[in-house]
C-alpha cells in the first residue's frame, strides 16, 4: 500500500521534528497525502507543513524542507522516490521512482478482525422483488466481495420476514380477493394482488380484520392460513434468489422470521430483558399492555428520528397490546442470537445448492453466527430501528457488540418523470421524482428491467462472440446502482439505465477485454517481457497517468473497506478505465519502438490485473472479449 507507506514515513519525520524542535506536547495532525490533479505537482503531495505552522512557530515552506530532510536522512530517496520537492506556499511533492516500484511487492494489511455477518436483501416474500431490492442487494454482495478480498471472514444472511402485515395483506388477497390476469410467474400475480387488497381494504373494513386474523394464524404456524403464507412466502423466494442470482448475488443462509419466534428465541430475548429495568410493560394511556423498552438518559434520539418514526417505534414498542410483536423485537433476538448471545441455536436444512436455511426439522451446525462484528444493509427509512437494536444490546450491557453493529444506510430508488409516465402514473405535479408504491402496485420489476437493458444491449451490439446480452445487461444494471454514493436518491431513468458509454459497467467491460486482446496478441507473437528486465527510459503523460492510478489500488481497496462504500470501488474502476483507454491511444504497445515495447506490455497487463480485480470486488465479469 504505496499511500499508507509515504504517510507513515512523513508522520515519523514530523514526529523527529517535534522532538528536535523540543514541542513534543504538540498534537500532531494526522498526515494526508493525496494524488494532485496535474502530474506536475507530483505522483502524491501533503499539506502537512501548512498545518504544523502555527504550532511549530514557523512558515509552510521551513517546516516542509525540514521535513524534506528527514525523509532523505530516512533513505527515502534511494528507496521509492526520485525526488521531493517543496513549492509555496508549502506543499510536500513526491516523486515515484517507477522501476523501483514496480519491483516491489505491496500487500494488504493483515486482517484480524474475526468473522463478519451481513445482512442484506430482505425483501418482504409477498411479491416479485423491484429495482429498489435491487439496489440493497448489490449494495451488500459488493461489500461481501470487498471485504473478503480484504481477508475477513464473511457469512452472508437473508432475512425472510414471513410473519409481517405485507405477507399476511398477499395470503388475505390469496383467500379473499378473485384476481385473473396473465402471469408468468407466481410473485407478479402477487404483485397486482397485493396492490388490489390493499385498495380494497378501503371499501371493504372487515378485510383488514382479517389482516390481524392472518398475523396471528402466521405466528402460530399451526393452522390451514399458516400453510398458504409459507408455501406462498417460499415459491416467492425461489423467485427472488432466481432474480438476485442473475446479477451474480449469492447467500449462505436463510433466516426466517417465523423461526425465531415458533423456535423461542424471542422467549429466550424476553426474558434477558426483562432483567433490566428499561423494559417493561406499560399499564396505562394509549400503550397499556405494550410491552416497551425505555430510552436511557444518554440515548436520546434526535428528533427527525421520532418523526420519521411510527407511533410503536417512537415509543420503542417491542410487543404490541394485542400480543403481536413489533419487527424490532424480532430484529433484537435475532442480533443476540448473531452474536452467539443466546442459550439456542437454530436448526437447518439445505434449500438449494450451498444455501442452508433455518428449519425446525433440520440439523445442528454450529458453524453459522457466532460474529464479531454485524453489518446491516438497509435504507435510510429504517434508521430509527436500526439504532433501537443497537440500544437494546446497550441496554442488556453488550456495549462491544452493539459498538461492532454498522447500519450500512443507503438512499431509495424513485422514478424519474419520464419512468414513471411510462408506468402509468400522474405527472402533472411535475416534480423531479417519483417513488414507488408497492401498495400501488407502482415499480419495476426486476425481470422486466433486465428483459428491457437485454434488448437494448442485443439491438446496440456490433459483435456477439463474447459475452451473452442478458449478461452485459446484469453488469450494466448492477453498476448504475452501484456507482452512486450511499446516501444518494437514485432516480432511475430507464434511458439512462440503458446507457453503453461513460461512467457506464458496459465500458469497463469493453477496457478489460481491450487490455485482454492485447495481452492475448502479445503472447501469440511470444513478446511476454520479464519484470527484471524492463526498464523505463522516460514516460509519457498517459502512461505516468496509468501508472499512478495503479499504484493506488490497494490503498482504495483498503479504504473502501474500512468506510463501508462500494461506490469508492466504481470511482476508481471508472478511472482506471478511463486512463487505460487513454494510454492505449496515445502509447502504441505491440507497435511501440523495441526500447518502449516490454514496458507497455507490462503495463497494459498490470492494468488489466488491476482492473479485472475492481470488476471481481464489484461483481461484474472479466470478459476475454466482448
């Protein structure tokens, strides 16, 4: 990790320097180097010496030549860099001595945090899974690629919520509603008869009666209505793990929901609660009967919390007067049980391939559970919750676990104006998004939006001996979601969605089966150079460029890992693309003077390791061609 190097020899010289300068009481910031826009300031440049001036009691340019010194007293100058140079007001330019570089061998720092557990997908198993699925699921099997390429241990988890109101609203309309209708498939008839029950809930009230009939046959498990939710919620989870599957997105366990409270392990989380003094059942006023867990004086939550909370979670409800437990109270018990913090266990059984699920009839296997840390991909909405799980372990005095619990939140997808006209839906407010309405039966299937990137990919095509169609148009969805930041509202277009060129997966595929053709060609005419025998006599822009945005792989991969932001990863894959294709049209490789040729061979193939490696953490193909 070139970057974490420099930092750490210029934080030693800067702390020399303190001590020779008798400040060591100084607190020393923490020393950042980054890559200038223009190759001229540098291969990396610090600003460190601006930020000591005034402690140090001196100007920029001083302090950075001071610094300068030390790092040459360090040997810094026969070891990786040619040369440093200090410029006003008191910037720190380094200089990469690129052969050099290329002999040495970087790796990662090694990895000791334990075993990780990540949740994502979630989707409700009531209908056919949407866009905004879509996103949460990429989002979280590219922080699985990422941080097992760190070298953490990683079990993934999909959390089957087969017990809430948006099952029981689809077997409602399963046993009460007549629906006809042309289908392929078992969860899009379930979406339009989600959408006709609740709108019939309106004009029919003793249809929502039945919602809470349904609740209750659906916690016990025990009855003909409990039957039809879960072979209804399984046959739908065959269909979402189909979907996710096209897009690469893989699990190693199943949770339901159901098993958590028919196996006891919320009876097992009541009673470790009702230990403490902040949980209790509430005698009186609008929550009388409820079962509510109390915020402590230091874990008062801010207001927009509350008001973007419901009535039951503003007041932290975890089990309702009617007997019927909150979402939260579920979460709870399964955390504690993420945790190895509870005296059960589940039992499994396989559901298809290396997929287990939880299953009463099933085998013991202590291998699942049992984290050292917990990362949860949900959308913002759901922050409030989130944050009640975290206070619960607080609240049962699991400090450290609940410090290693990370909400990794993200922004929804909505549609754009011109999405949302195309399904249908009034636009004459005229805002700039709309969102999707499960309940309206208002979204994108996922199956629909791969059907409609697969036609444009086939009619856009020059060339079809590489990849499948179907497949560059998985990649090319995955990374539109992708390459947005977190907290970003995605506003999907489909015009955009269905974009080839620019910031777009489909041009990254293109620059790694480029940089494969000439590797490809390269070996056929037996031109395979030997690292210690290639030498730089000087380098062009392009491939300066090239160079040290290689460099700095390693450095984003460990960064992107550490803050949890797989479109980090999309940025410098973009990048990189970008620089590659750049070189290759200003520097001519198997064309290229015999002095210049094994070089930009080794770089074109140093290109692709490095990019083919950002494509496997973001779980897009390395294709040979295209």
């Amino acid at each position: 990790m070139l970057s974490h190097w420099m930092v750490g020899h210029i934080t030693d010289a800067v702390q020399s320097l303190c001590e020779e300068l008798d400040v060591v009481g100084t607190t020393v910031p923490i020393v950042k180097i980054e890559q200038p826009a223009s190759l001229e300031h540098g291969d990396y440049s610090s600003s460190i010496a601006m930020q000591l001036a005034k402690a140090l009691r001196k100007s920029p340019l001083q302090i950075a030549e001071l610094i300068k010194a030390k790092l040459v007293q360090q040997g810094s100058m026969q070891n990786l860099l040619s040369r440093i140079e200090i410029v006003s007001p008191g910037f720190i330019n380094l200089y990469i001595n690129w052969e050099t570089w290329m002999q040495c061998e970087f790796v990662l720092p090694e990895c000791s945090a334990g075993k990780v557990v990540i949740e994502h997908t979630s989707i409700n198993p009531n209908k056919s899974a949407h866009i905004g699925h879509l996103r949460n699921s990429c989002i979280g099997d590219t922080l699985v690629r990422l941080l097992r390429r760190v070298g953490y241990k990683v079990e993934v988890h999909n959390y089957i919520d087969d017990l809430g109101n948006q099952l029981a609203d689809t077997v409602v309309g399963l046993l009460h509603i007549p629906l006809t209708g042309e289908h392929e498939r078992f969860g899009d008839y379930c979406w339009d008869l989600y959408a006709t029950t609740n709108k019939a809930y309106a004009i029919q009230p003793e249809l929502a009666e039945k919602r809470i009939e349904v609740l209750h046959d659906l916690e016990s498990g025990s009855s003909n209505i409990s039957w039809v939710g879960m072979l209804a919620a399984e046959r739908i989870v065959r269909e979402h793990l189909e979907d996710m599957s096209a897009f690469g997105i893989q699990y190693d366990l199943l949770v339901w929901e159901s098993s958590i409270v028919r196996e006891g392990f919320w009876h097992s989380a009541f009673q470790l609660l009702q230990k403490t003094s902040l949980f209790y059942q509430e005698t009186e006023g609008r929550l009388a009967g409820c079962w509510v867990l109390k915020q402590s004086a230091e874990e008062q939550v801010v207001d927009s919390m509350q008001k973007a909370a419901t009535d039951h979670a503003a007041d932290k409800v975890l089990v309702r007067s009617n007997g019927i437990l909150t979402y939260t109270a579920k979460d709870i018990a399964y955390h504690l049980w993420k945790y190895g913090l509870l005296d059960k266990n589940f039992t499994y059984q396989k559901f298809s391939g290396d997929l287990w699920i939880t299953r009463s009839s099933g085998v013991e296997n202590t291998n699942f559970g049992h984290a050292d840390s917990v990362i949860n991909v949900i959308d913002y909405r759901q922050e409030y919750p989130q944050t009640m799980v975290k206070q619960a372990l607080q609240a049962l005095g699991y400090w450290k676990e609940a410090e290693k619990l990370h909400h990794v939140s993200y922004g929804v997808v909505s549609l754009s104006p011109s999405a949302a006209l195309e399904l249908g839906i009034d636009i004459s407010e005229g805002k700039s998004s709309y969102a999707m309405s499960g309940r309206q039966g208002i979204g994108i299937k996922v199956t629909e939006l791969l059907n409609i990137m697969e036609s444009v990919i086939e009619r856009k095509r020059t060339e079809q001996s590489g990849l499948s169609s179907r497949v560059i148009a998985a990649a090319a969805i995955r990374y539109y979601l992708l390459r947005f930041s977190l907290q970003t509202e995605v506003v999907f277009d489909l015009q955009q969605a269905t974009e080839i060129s620019g910031n777009t997966g489909v041009y990254l595929l293109y620059a790694y089966a480029r940089a494969n053709s000439v590797i490809r060609k390269a070996q056929e005419r037996n031109l395979q150079p030997n690292l210690n025998t290639v030498k730089i006599t000087s380098l062009e822009p392009a491939e300066r460029a090239l160079l040290r945005h290689i460099s700095g792989w390693f450095d984003t991969l460990y960064s992107a890992s550490k803050e949890l932001t797989p479109n980090t990863i999309c940025g410098y894959a973009y990048q990189l693309a970008t620089l590659f294709n750049n070189f290759y049209t200003s520097c001519p490789v198997l064309k290229a003077e015999s002095a210049l040729q094994p070089f930009r061979i080794w770089l074109t193939a140093k290109a692709q390791e490095t990019l083919g490696d950002a494509l496997q953490v973001l779980g897009l193909p390395a294709p040979s061609r295209m």
